[in-house]
C-alpha cells in the first residue's frame, strides 16, 4: 500500500489496484493485515486506512471501530494486535490515537507515515 500512495505522487497509481489491496488485507472481523487476511495489526490498519483515505476510497467505519476496540487497552493505550494484553508503547498509542480520531470525523486526515 505504501508503494501503491508512492505511485500516486508520479499520477501512475491504479486505483484498481488499490482496491484490489486493501480487500485482500482486509480481516473479517475489523481491521487489516499484513498478509491476506491473517491477524489483523495497528500498522497494517493505520496503512490501509491512509490508503483508502489517499485514493478517495470508503472505508467501512464499524470495520474500523470493531479492530479499534479490540486494540484499546484497558489504560487507555492501544496494543498492536487484538492477541496482546497491553500497550505497544508510544508508536502503537499513537497510531491507535490517530486512528480514533480519523473514525471520529471524516475530515481529519491521517499523518503520511512511513515506518515499515
């Protein structure tokens, strides 16, 4: 997906393919992964999301909601998949924060990361 926003720049990107992507990604129960559609994880989402976000793609909000709240960690941080019991630390707080706030309002757009 980072990639596929990187070709968006140069105006070769194929939105097809974007889409392509992001349903191959995409985990049934909320969130997205990093290969097919294995266990879901924060940056794989945090991707997947600014993708969509990128190409004017949809992104299904209670999908999204669902990978949140199984992330969310009971001292407010955020764990990197739904299998850990606490934070992932300041980088996982932070994309499960942007994150939150994306799904909050539509008019906030993601920071561009590249971290991977």
């Amino acid at each position: 997906l980072q990639a596929l926003r990187a070709l968006r720049r140069t105006d070769r990107a194929d939105i097809g393919a974007v889409r392509d992507a992001l349903v191959r990604h995409r985990v049934r129960g909320g969130g997205f992964a990093n290969e097919s559609s294995r266990l879901p994880d924060l940056l794989s989402t945090y991707e997947a999301v600014l993708a969509a976000d990128t190409f004017g793609l949809e992104t299904e909000t209670e999908h999204l909601a669902r990978f949140m709240r199984s992330v969310r960690t009971d001292s407010g941080g955020f764990a990197w998949t739904p299998l850990m019991q606490g934070s992932g630390g300041p980088l996982a707080d932070c994309l499960g924060r942007q994150l939150d706030i994306r799904l909050t309002s539509e008019h906030v757009a993601l920071p561009t990361l590249v971290i991977s």
